[in-house]
C-alpha cells in the first residue's frame, strides 16, 4: 500500500506541467498509481457515446489524473504551498505544515 502526501478535499498548487501555478481541490486520489485528480486541472476531451437512447452523445471535457508528484499541499494558515511533516499529537499522526507547524 503506497502513502500519498496529499488526500481527498486537500487545497493544492501544481509545481510541474502544463498547468503549472494553478491551484484546485483534489477530487479523487489513486495511491496504487501515484495520481490525483484536481479540480479545473489538466482537462481532457473524451468521446462519449450514447449509452441509451435519449442521451447525448458528443465531446465532453474532463479532468485527468496527474502525478501526486506534481502537487504540494496549500496551508490554510500561511496560504503557501508547503512540504508534509508528521507528527503526534494526543497520540494521533497528524500533518503539519512544514513553514509555520500548522495542522493540515
């Protein structure tokens, strides 16, 4: 099983890529793989067909997975991206921020 820096809902700024600088919320994480999915991020066509009759059939533009690589975790005390520590707290694992110690 392959931990990720980064989890589902997380505020997150893409540091490689095409769409470098943007900032979205992670939609859907895959830790198999090593990718996430990031809101407004990385957008694909992909040609959809009719699956019944009544529905549409077309182009449609979606998001795609990026590699978890690419993203840093935003902090919503400091407002920067910022590297992941652990530490523990009230005997739990929590992250905290590595610029101000913050909680994630």
């Amino acid at each position: 099983m392959n931990n990720l820096h980064v989890k589902t809902g997380d505020e997150v700024k893409i540091i490689s890529g095409k769409d470098k600088g943007k900032t979205g919320k992670v939609l859907q994480v895959s830790p198999s793989e090593g990718k996430v999915i990031v809101e407004g991020c990385n957008m694909v066509t992909k040609h959809v067909k009719a699956k019944r009759q009544g529905q549409l059939s077309g182009i449609v533009k979606a998001e795609g997975a990026l590699y978890a690589c690419k993203v840093m975790p935003i902090c919503p005390k400091c407002k920067k991206a910022t590297r992941v520590g652990n530490e523990i707290k009230n005997d739990k694992k929590v992250r905290v921020c590595k610029h101000c110690g913050a909680e994630l």
